[in-house]
C-alpha cells in the first residue's frame, strides 16, 4: 500500500466522522462541499475534514481508495456514505442526524 493509501486509510479509521471536501467547513471551493457540509454541520456534531484542493495525492488517490470518482465524500466509522446528493437526501430525510449521531456517541 502507497503512502497516500496508508494516509487515507488511516485518516479514515482515526475519525468516526470525515469529511473529504473542496476548502474548508467555513470557506468551502465548490457548491457540492457547501451543501454537504452545511448538512454535516446542522447535525450538530465535531467531524474532521480534509481539504483535497491542498492535498492533491489525496484528491488523487481517494477515488482509488472508496471506488467514489467525486468529492465530497462523507466517512462514518470507516463506511463511505457518498457524496453531496445522497448526504443532502439523508439529511432531509432525518437519516443522516442518526448516522451521525450513532458515530458520535461511541
């Protein structure tokens, strides 16, 4: 396994909840990490977030990693949710504040 991979995949093991974006939670780059990340962040939970605008292997590597090609991707507890339309349709659905709130609590 690269060092990338190993990064990846330790980053994910490390945080019960990862957010692989475009900018950050406060400045995101692009619409889709905008709207995930509000919706992420309306759970009302800590989550760690990696920018892959500024880090290019990772931005690279990590449609290798989960099989997913576009950002952002959403990570609980080592299991891929996916990316802006299936996190905003759990989000509205009331899914995803219980997956969310399932990772925080352990």
């Amino acid at each position: 396994m690269s060092d990338v991979m190993q990064t990846i995949k330790e980053q994910i093991e490390g945080n019960a909840i990862i957010l692989y974006m475009k900018g950050n939670p406060n400045q995101p780059q692009c619409g889709f990490s905008a709207r995930t990340v509000q919706a992420v962040m309306a759970c009302g939970k800590r989550f760690a977030y990696v920018d892959v605008l500024s880090n290019p292997e990772i931005r690279a590597n990590l449609p290798l990693y989960g099989n997913w090609p576009t950002f952002p991707q959403l990570w609980v507890k080592g299991e891929l949710i996916g990316g802006c339309d299936i996190v905003t349709e759990m989000y509205e659905s009331g899914e995803l504040q219980k997956v969310i709130d399932g990772a925080a609590s352990e």
